[in-house]
C-alpha cells in the first residue's frame, strides 16, 4: 500500500512564504515559539522586546494570525499570543512539499507543452 501525502497547492504554500517573508513576522514567532505554556505574551511586551511600535506588532500578529500560525487568548484586559499548537508542524510540510518532487511529479504550464519550450 503506497500512501503517498496529499498534495498541497502552490498558492497555500506561496501564501505561508509571504507571510513568512517579512523580518518582523518571523522574529515575532522565534520570539512567542520560545514562550512555555501558559507564558503567552501581549503586545505591549512583544513591542518593548522586538523595538516596534505597538500598531506594528498588532498589524503583524493579524497576518500571522489569519495564516493560521499564532493564536490570542483574552486574559484580563489584554490579549496574549503564542504560537498554535501544530502550526509549526503544518508549515513544515508545506515547506518540505516544495522541494520535494518525485519523478512522476511535475510541473508545468499546461497551455505550453515541455516540447515548446526551447
């Protein structure tokens, strides 16, 4: 029985690329990737730690959010982030299915067949 993983789309991994492609983004996961349970930090810290305005940040962890990476709890009168439980593994995948192509996998524009390309 050959089970062989389901292929992601281009489009889901450009996605996670983008949204990984910003330095701030992805200091704000090194960052709350370090935090233990129940170690959750708001924005108010994560802007004194990383130096940027506290918008900046907001602005940020709702990409990161909406990627489906960082997840906010209310506790008290602010919200505090971490990283959602398995999302580091999810982007993994998909990182890794990009640069793994087996020999029946190809890729190609279907209007233009590899015998007009010269």
């Amino acid at each position: 029985m050959n089970k062989k993983k389901k292929e992601v789309p281009v489009e889901k991994q450009a996605a996670l690329f983008s949204v990984l492609a910003d330095p701030t983004r992805l200091k704000l996961l090194k960052l709350l990737s370090q935090q233990k349970d129940p170690n959750a930090l708001c924005v108010n810290a994560l802007a004194f730690r990383l130096g940027v305005t506290q918008p900046a940040i907001s602005q940020h962890l709702k990409v990161l959010k909406d990627a489906g990476l960082v997840q906010g709890e209310k506790r008290g009168f602010r919200a505090h982030y971490f990283v959602r439980k398995g999302a580091s593994k999810r982007a993994r995948e998909l990182i890794s299915q990009v640069f793994k192509f087996g020999e029946d996998e190809h890729v190609s524009n279907p209007e233009r067949p590899d015998s007009e390309i010269r």
